[in-house]
DNA sequence: TATCAACACGAAACCGTTTGCGTAACACTT
DNA sequence: AAGTGTTACGCAAACGGTTTCGTGTTGATA
C-alpha cells in the first residue's frame, strides 16, 4: 500500500527544501532548469497531487458547494440536481448534498454543519417543517457570515437573497385558461398543504384565470392532500361530489392518481374530464393517458443557480440580489387532447 | 457581516494562548476553573465553532465519503443514496456525490479528484463506459492508496473490495418461474447491452428457469434495447414476430413501454400476456396495468453500503472482502394477476 | 578590486486546530 | 533555605500546502 506522497516527501527525496519543490511544480521562473525537470519527473513518477484539504486551509476556498434539498427520490428535485452538479463540476467545483427529509431540525442541523468550512456557498430548497415554522434564523446566519446562498423553488420572501423560481402562478394561470378555451368551466384544484408557497402561488393563478371569466371560486373544487400516502377514497369521494371537467394538479403523482381514480369511476380522459399536472417527469410520459403537464425544468434552473451561486463566490460583487424566473412549459399530452 | 470566530480571535481577545483557548474548550483538567469559565461563556456568546477543514488537515479525516453513480435522475440510484446518505449523517458523515454520467472518463476524473483528500472511502457503481472498457485502474490506485471502497450493483470481479449486491440471478429465476407455474411457456427477455453485468446476471437466471423446463433458450425471444431513447417501432416488431405470452424486463421502463405497445396491438394484460420488470419505482406503481416488479430495496443497499464503508474506516481491520447479497422481493401486481 | 544585478534556492510565516512537553509561580515539607 | 510537588498555563510542532522575503553564489561591470 503506497500512501500518497507529499512534498515533504519528494523534498527530502531530492534533497531540496519544500518550497522550492512546490515552486518547481508550478513551473516558477524562481527555480534552475535542471531541479524543475528533476522534481518534475519524480513528481509525475509517484503520482503526486497536492492534498485538497491543505490547499482549501490555506486558500480559505474549498471549492465545495453545499445542496441541501428536502428529498432526493423525487423527479423535480433530482433534475435540479444534475443541473447543479453538471455546473459545478464544469467550474471545478463538487457538491455535497444533504437531504432535510422535509424536516426542519435536519435542515438547519446540516446547514451548520455544512456552514464551518465545509463550503464556500450554498444552494436549497427549504423543507416542508421550515415552511411550516416559517423559521429562517439558519439561513440568516449563513448570510451573515458572509457564506453565498442560493434558494430554488421553495423560496421565501423573508430571507434576502439570490433565488430561482418557477413563474407558477403564471403558468397555472396559463394552463386553467387552456381549460376555458376548451369549453371546460368546472375547473377542480388538486393542491398539496397551503404553506408550500409553490402550491399557493399555483392557486393564485388558478383564481386569476377563473375571476377572469367570471367563474366564481368554489371551495369545494379544491382538494388538499397529504404530502405522502394519498388515499384512493378521499379523491374518489372529491370527485363524487361536484361535476367536475377539468382538474389542476399541483404535481404529477396527486394527477395521475386522480386519473386513475376517476378512470375506475367510469368517466373518460380527456373527453369527460381532462387534466393538467406540475413536473414533466418519467410518471407522465408513460402514464396512461399520458399526462399533460407544466415542465418545470429543473436541469437549468439547476444550472443557473450553481451559477448565481459561483459568480457570488468567485466574483463577490456586492450586487444586490437577483430573482431568476423560469418559465414553465405545458407539455401537451393525452390527458387534455386526444 | 460577522465572519466566524477562530481560536486565535478569542485567544487575542481574552488574553490567553491559542493552546489554552483549546483545552479550555474541551475541559481539560490542564486548564483552571476561571479561565474554562470565561472562554467557554465567551465561546458561547460569539457562536464559536472549529472549522471542519482544519480539523480535518489535523486528523487526516475529513468525515466525507464520497458517492460516485452513473445518473441520479434515475429511481433505483437515488433510493441507494438515500440510503447512504441517510446511514452516513447517522454516523457523523457527509456525501459528496459525483455522477459519472455513464461515462468512464468523468468516472475516473470525479474519482481521482476526490481521491487527493477530499474523502475518506467511496461507494461506487460502474459506469456504461467503465463496464465497457472493462478498465479498472482508477479503482485499483484508490484502493491500492488504502482507501476503503465499497461498490454496489454494478460491481467487477477484477475489482477486489467489499460489495453489494441484488440476487439477479436468483430473483430472475423466480420470477420466470412464476410465469411457468402460470402456465406461460413463451417467455421473452426484454434486456439491455450485454455488458451491464446486472443485465448478464438476470439473463442466465431467465435461461435457467427455461431449461430447467426442458424449455429452450430461442434467440428471438431476446430483445436487445438500448439503454435510453428506446424507439416504439422496434418493440412492436419484436411482438408481432413471435407468439409471446409473458416478458421478463430488466428495469421498469422496458416494462411499462412494452406494455403500452402490446396494448395498442390490442393484446391484453395480464390474460394474453403477463409482465415483469425490475425496480419498484413510482412508474410500477402507477402504469396501467400497474406493474408486477422485482423491488431491489435501494435504500437497504446503501444502508449496508455505507456501513460497510465505515467500519472500514473506522475500525480498518484488515479483514477480507465481503459481497453482501440483498434478496430482491417480487411485488406482485396487475401485470401478472388480475 | 569593489560593486551590483541576476540567479537559484531556503527560511519562515500562514491557514486553524490539537497536543506533548516545558516551566513559572506557588504552597508545602523538612 | 533548599527541595519537592502541584497547578495553570504557554511554546512549538505537526497536518500539507503557498508565498513573501532574505541570502549565498555567480559573473559582469566600472
């Protein structure tokens, strides 16, 4: 077993001080010709390569960057991901990941972590218990430190800093009046909790669409489910209730599983009711019907914020912060059309 | 902006050595009742925390393992990282991930990076590119450095390190056993290039279940597809050309596609022709007919993994290496029951 | 021959911690 | 008064690098 070998190491070796082995291997001018091709060769032959963790001590850059995320078996957030990570690794950074499991301990636990040295920035997404809590005092003080963060998706207006989001209420608004445009005006809303600020954004521009028309806003075509472990009967018992010909799903999973819920009570998709899903993901191609649904484009928004988060990092202007909108696409499938 | 503390500013500040702040901190019997008081308060009030970097220059442990896996939008990959990760915070770690993208290059790139210090051990599975070429060097120069490496899924003989593994073939044989016992006798195998060993490893499970059965082992019967992009058309061919009457899938992708495409042929599921797949993903949950699947507990496999990783370590007792064996379960479902 | 620049290299500080060891100050013993 | 033992702290090395500055040795110049 060859440990790796340090410039100590290749010092005493060659019999030269440390700092001229390290000048040598950066190719100074300081160095004679005859010990840089000497140093050289023997460094290439063992392998050498400096040691990451005493170059981040020394330069006070780790070139890390901290993702904490609230899941990681999720499409959206998984797409993010790549989208961060394929960025980062092009700027030479890697990625540490920390998943909050929705659970604001968890969260603010890995962001202190995370925070004393680990990283030179950060990118999230705030989990469900701190939307909840609506408590932001870890992320307060990253920024106070100094330590860049970048917040997508599940944003809040309270903390100040760089951001990337979906245009949901805009692209909700859009896919309610495709609905309208079809003739449909009993238009349901399948949405998630209310303090997932994506979820109500998305009924904003549900509610907008509809005013617009002078649809009034039922309350009983709203339909809030758990986050996880939906049950059948509650949706079937939703759809029961009111004639309903059109439905908004806030994701893909609460659509699908509405679909096959109606499906088995006997109505057809799209010609009795038609639905429209967040989150373009491997559930709505292959769905049956497929799904139409707004993508949401996680790779790039992943991609910018990395970037957001680097330029802050290397760059350090003091310029104020910037929230990136990213329009959302409605993939149209079998679901809407036939 | 407050940047964090170190020992040296609160060593200046309450007029103290460096050393003294240090043991103070860990309450040292050195270190007089006053002077641990007052460091510890004051510790206390400017949020004191050791920088993770320098300790880990310090202890030559950096408390991270890094995870290289070949794509993350993907179910079964991102079930065994949360596994990993979830074992790994337990024990005080934290994950880097890279993604080699299926290809070998990035795979040796990302692992060699990481190699210079950034890590304590890694949990790895090949990429395409790797299997491919069949090159292992990168690994061998990790290990051969004495860092521990665990690798799951797909994993190499000519690689020496502890494993984790599905039973392929076992778990392979008895699912097209039960479509024996069903009666079905033309059984194909819907499979991906030949030199993802997990794919090899269910193919010799399929052709034993058949010639156990005096069945023989027909050539058309095997549909090759490749691993992304799979073209509709190919599929429909290979099931106009012979009489098939249950499919054994090696992912759940081929399977749900398959099914779609013997649907619109107007064959019906599970009755004219059962199906099989591997990985219990959301897409076997809620295709139509929703899937009967090899569940491969992901989340299982990276616990173990990364338990593995760390009593190697840890402990690094010189131990042999162990291949750890999950049992992959068959979830039983509407492609195959009614 | 004294001066000086250029060259080639080494010493040392620094990043933030930990820790073995040395020692000043004091009390106590004989 | 000399010796001994505690107590409570500081010094310095070490982890593996980078970088500034100092310096001995040349050879050329005046």
């Amino acid at each position: 077993m060859k440990r790796k070998i340090t410039l100590k190491d290749i010092a005493r070796e060659l019999e030269v001080s440390i700092s001229t082995v390290s000048k040598a291997l950066k190719n100074s001018e300081e160095i004679g010709r005859d010990t840089k091709e000497k140093v050289q060769a023997f460094a290439k032959l063992y392998n050498y390569r400096p040691n990451n963790i005493a170059l981040s001590l020394k330069n006070k850059r780790t070139k890390n960057i901290g993702v904490v995320i609230p899941d990681i078996v999720h499409y959206f957030f998984t797409t993010v991901f790549r989208g961060i990570e394929k960025l980062a690794n092009q700027k030479g950074y890697n990625v540490i990941v920390c998943v909050s499991d929705e659970s604001f301990d968890k969260e603010v636990i890995n962001t202190e972590l995370l925070a004393n040295g680990s990283i030179d920035g950060f990118v999230m997404s705030l989990s469900a218990g701190t939307q909840r809590k609506m408590d932001f005092h870890h992320l307060l003080e990253i920024t106070e430190q100094g330590i860049p963060l970048v917040l997508f998706d599940r944003v809040d207006d309270q903390v100040s800093c760089d951001k990337v989001i979906l245009n949901d209420r805009e692209i909700a608004y859009q896919a309610v009046k495709k609905f309208l445009a079809n003739g449909r005006k009993n238009i349901a809303l399948v949405t998630t909790e209310s303090y997932f600020n994506v979820s109500e954004k998305r009924a904003e521009g549900y509610e907008e669409a509809l005013l617009e028309e002078q649809i009034s806003v039922r309350p009983e075509l709203r339909l809030t489910l758990p986050y996880r472990d939906v049950n059948d009967n509650e949706i079937r018992k939703f759809f029961s209730a009111s004639k309903i010909d059109a439905v908004l799903c806030v994701n893909e999973i609460f659509a699908v599983q509405c679909m096959a819920v109606v499906q088995k009570m006997g109505r057809k998709i799209p010609d009795d009711i038609a639905f429209i899903g967040f989150t373009d993901g491997i559930l709505s191609k292959y769905s049956n019907p497929t799904l139409t649904t707004v993508a949401q484009h996680g790779e790039r928004m992943g991609e910018i914020a990395a970037e957001m988060l680097i330029e802050r990092i290397e760059i350090d202007e003091e310029k104020p912060f910037r929230t990136v909108i990213v329009e959302g696409t409605i993939i149209e499938r079998g679901s809407t059309v036939n």
